[in-house]
C-alpha cells in the first residue's frame, strides 16, 4: 500500500510540474505597438498590480468596472489597447487579471480579489476571453453582469437573471460561432449575441496569431471600434 501511494503521489506530482512547465512555455506576448500606445495615453492611468493591471480614466470618476480574465498562455499585456477605448471613451476601469501560472483554471481567487483594486467602482462586470471567459462565467454569480469574448459557460447560468453579453468572431477557428451557439443554453434567454464579421479568436487580443485559428479580416482599429460599440451600451445600462 505505501508502495503504492507512493507512485500516484510521484505520477500527480509529475503532471503537477508538466502542467507549470507547459503554462510558461510559448506564452503569447504583447504586440509592442499597441501596448506602447496605451502605456502613453495620458487619459489612462496604468496600475500593475501583482493580481491585476487596472486601467482607470485618468480624471478619475469611474462607476462601473469590467474584470477581464485572459485566455490561457496569453499575457494579460495583450488585451490592453483592444481595452483602451472603453476607459477612455466611456468612463469604464478595467481590471485585467494575472492568472496564476497563466491558466485561469489554476486561478482560485474570488472576484473581490480583482474588484478591491478600485473600490470606488460601483458596478461590476465579469468577463474573459477564451478560456478566461471559461472562468469568468464561474465567478459571474458575484458579478453584476457577464461578459464573453469568443468564449462560452461549462457551468449553468441559465436561471441566473444575470445581463450577459456574448461577442463572437466570425472566422474563429476555436471558439467558433457553432460552438458559441452550441452552449446557449447554459445563458439566460435574453442573452445578447454579436458577432464581429472578419474577426478571429486572436483579434481579441493583440498578440499575434494562434494555431488552429482562422484568419481575420478585420483590422485592429475597426476591431477594437467594434468591442467598445458593443460593450460600452451593454455596461452603461448595469444599474
């Protein structure tokens, strides 16, 4: 028996340290430009915390928040300027989260974790893209809406009451718009959809491309014009 306790312990702690190892392997960096862009604006002001980087209105005054989890092996870096325009046209924090060894399945913090960053935030979405929108919709029943990214639920919400809004791309080769339209039934029934025509699962973020991925049409102004027309009404209409 200690025998055998021993190897499943040796077997769990090797996929423990494969798992770490994999996580900080070919992790999907910022794009310089539009990272460089968003650091320089002088109507944003830029916070790196050790749980999240916190981009705020620099006049201050913001009431409502989104807390955005990144996809998995991708830095949290990336989604800043896709971001940007919701914190500089409309007022929105966004607090971009820092998973835990780059998987935010691996990630057990609880929303308040994020949210404490700015406090005077009174209203709270949650959201994520990929596999981050994977545990955003987790952590949503704290929330006071949810926000998808080419992403879906594996937990159900569907009684949840909560406001969901869920953003596709049409030439998404992994979160494709089949597979969204698939796991609608884990949303309420007035969920709202949208889908960005030429948009990828890397036009989301601005990290380069992503095996398996389709190939985008849209460029990254009229994608980020796109996320911050769709966005921006959805979260100014949260009570």
């Amino acid at each position: 028996m200690r025998w055998t306790l021993g190897v499943i312990g040796g077997l769990i702690a090797a996929l423990l340290i494969g798992i770490v190892v994999w996580s900080q392997v070919d992790v999907m960096g910022a794009e310089a430009g539009p990272l460089d862009a968003v650091r320089s604006d002088p109507s944003i002001s830029v916070a790196d915390d050790g749980a999240g980087i916190v981009l705020a209105p620099a006049d201050g005054g913001s009431d409502v928040g989104l807390v955005f989890i990144p996809g998995a092996k991708v830095d949290p870096w990336a989604y800043a300027a896709k971001l940007s325009r919701l914190v500089v046209d409309d007022g929105v924090t966004v607090v971009i989260t820092r998973p835990w060894v780059n998987l935010a399945f691996f990630d057990p913090r609880p929303l308040d974790a994020f949210t404490s960053l700015a406090p005077d935030v009174k209203a709270w979405a949650v959201g994520g893209h990929s596999l981050g929108g994977v545990r955003a919709c987790q952590l949503a029943p704290d929330a006071d809406a949810l926000v998808l990214f080419a992403s879906y639920c594996a937990n159900d919400l569907s009684g949840s009451g909560l406001p969901v809004l869920s953003l596709a791309g049409s030439d998404d080769g992994l979160s494709t718009p089949q597979k969204i339209a698939d796991a609608k039934g884990e949303l309420p029934a007035d969920a709202e959809f949208v889908e960005i025509a030429g948009a990828a699962h890397a036009s989301f973020g601005d990290y380069g491309p992503q095996a398996g991925d389709g190939t985008p049409t849209i460029s990254d102004a009229d994608m980020t014009a796109a996320l911050t027309d769709a966005i921006a009404p959805f979260l100014a209409a949260l009570p």
